[in-house]
C-alpha cells in the first residue's frame, strides 16, 4: 500500500453533534487527541469559529488548554486563531501562558478571516475593515511582543516574552502566503474548504520566501478532508454527514453535524452538489487503499511538507478508526 510518506496533523473543528451537547464535543476531541497522540501524529490544531451552532471552538485558547492538559506529548495549536479579532498583546499572553504549561508543545496559526458571519464579525472587531488591512502590522506586532528583545519595552507580555512559540500563517488565498514568505514563516493553507487558489498560494510562499529566524527554508502545509473506513462503501456513507455540513455553508444555515443518510438523493439539488463538489474538491473518501492513492496524488501535485486531516464524521467510534486507518496509510 502507498504513503504519505509525509507528516500528518489533525484539524479538530470541535463539531457539535445533532442530539448532542458542547460538553459532549469537548470529550470526543479529548478521546481524539489522545488517540491521535498514540498514533504518531504530529499536531493537533483547533480553529476559532463564531456563532456558528455546528462548531463549539469559539475560545480556541481555552479549549487548546484543555486537549494539552490530557495529552503528553503531542504538538497543541490553533489552526487558526483569527488575529484581527483580538488584541496581539492578548493573544501574546494566552499562548504565553499555555507555553509556560506546556513547554515545547504549543503552535500559533494566525488567519485574518473572521471566522463567522458578518453581523457577528462586527461584534468582534468593531471596525473590522481596519482590522483586515492591519493584519501585517499586527503579525509583527505579536512577535515582538513574544521576543526577548522586548524585555525593555514599556508593555511586555507577561508570560509570553522570549518564549519560542512557533508562528504560522493561515490562508485561503495568496495575500497570507506571500507575507509568510516576507516574513519567513511556516504557512498553511484551508485547500479543504478553499481548494481553488491552493497551488497559486503555495507556488508565491515559496517564490517569496526569505529566510528569517524562524525557518531556514519554506515549509507549506495543506489541510484536506479525509473521511477513511474498512471499505470504500462504509465511507461514502460516513461521508454523508460531511456533504449535508458543506451543504449547510453553501445554504447559509448553521446546523450542527447530521447523521449520515442512506443517499443525497433529495437532499440537496444538482446545482447544490455541484457547488459542494467544486468547494470541497480536496476530499479523500474510501477505504485505505483509496484514500492512500489519493492522498500520494495530491502529495505529488502539491509537494506539501506536512498533511493536516479533518474529518466530518458524526459517529465518534466512526471519526476515530478513520484517523487510525489514515495513521496505518501514513505508516504503510
């Protein structure tokens, strides 16, 4: 069976669950990440997302505290945080004070997009358009406040200064590529909701990329869809659940996960599956042997550094023998 033959992550987007409760997710993500950790991978990510009655990842920091606390040794971070709706300085000390607790294990993916809709992006941001155009100025702002050297500057980050806590950009377009490449820093992209500028985002970080501090050379990241099981027909099925939450994006309803249906047929329309279709074309859906040979296509199209798996799946017992089926892939 073919590899990877690169380092794989998870995406944990803390789904909700119809006939489920937050508590619920925040448990089931506990049992990933410690399952997760078992199986080698590399990163566990969560993202902040808003208002969204799908999603329960609204404090991203906290909740990167609590999958820390339960696990030993696997990387914690969020994936992202989205900048521009808090203050640097904040974000400075409460990824300073998760490094301080959980020493080498902590990333910082930085993204621009709100995370939500409109209406609650001016909740968060007030003046949200300043805070988009801000965001290299905020980017470097944080850093500072996360160096050594700012040991003499009149507002510290208190814990948070001289702490190595590595940076990554986030993106669904080429703006945040090309300024991790200014910037020198790991970057990664949202191919699997946002497939369409993926290799124009990576082919400019990596034309635009200086060495810094940081990172000697680029290193890109690709977050996709992969929903794995025993059988290519068991993971259509699953699948389900992952084409009625895409289908939700499309429509503009917030609805957290649905059970997996027996056909699409009838749920969604053919212009609606097309759309869905086009939006999520990075999906690797089947059996191992399937989903191995798609994930070595896209590796050879991208020549991505590292894999980051999320996957849609509402049975928690389903969601966890897919990243164990993906982890055997990886592994070979």
């Amino acid at each position: 069976m073919p590899t990877t033959s690169v380092p794989v992550s998870v995406l944990d987007l803390a789904a909700i669950l119809e006939g489920y409760t937050a508590a619920d997710t925040f448990r089931h993500s506990l049992e990933l990440a410690r399952r997760a950790e078992e199986w080698g991978y590399g990163r566990y990510w969560l993202a902040e997302h808003h208002n969204m009655a799908s999603i329960a990842s609204s404090a991203t920091a906290v909740l990167i505290g609590h999958i820390a606390g339960g696990t030993s040794t696997i990387r914690v971070g969020s994936g992202g945080v989205m900048l521009p709706n808090h203050a640097p300085l904040i974000i400075a000390e409460q990824f300073g004070t998760l490094a301080t607790l959980y020493p080498g294990r902590i990333d910082l993916g930085l993204g621009r997009a709100p995370g939500t809709d409109p209406l609650t992006a001016r909740a968060l941001r007030r003046d949200a358009q300043s805070a988009v155009n801000d965001f290299p100025q905020q980017v470097q702002e944080l850093q500072a406040y996360l160096s050594a050297d700012n040991r003499t500057s009149k507002v510290r980050a208190m814990p948070g200064e001289g702490l190595d806590i590595p940076i990554w950009l986030l993106g669904s377009s080429t703006y945040s590529a090309q300024l991790a490449g200014y910037l020198g820093l790991p970057f990664a992209f949202a191919s699997h909701f946002a497939p369409t500028h993926l290799q124009a985002a990576l082919q400019l970080y990596r034309s635009s990329f200086r060495p810094s501090e940081h990172l000697a050379a680029p290193y890109a990241a690709a977050c996709v869809n992969v929903i794995a099981a025993d059988t290519d027909e068991q993971a259509q099925r699953l699948a389900t659940s992952f084409d009625q939450f895409a289908l939700n994006i499309i429509r503009g309803t917030s609805r957290p996960l649905q059970p997996p249906v027996d056909s699409m047929q009838g749920v969604w329309s053919e212009l609606e599956e097309e759309a869905v279709g086009q939006m999520m074309a990075y999906s690797f859906v089947g059996g191992p042997a399937t989903v191995a040979r798609q994930l070595q296509a896209f590796l050879k199209a991208t020549q991505v550094d590292e894999l980051i798996a999320v996957s849609h799946i509402y049975d928690p017992a389903a969601r966890l023998r897919s990243y164990e089926l993906l982890a055997e892939v990886v592994k070979g």
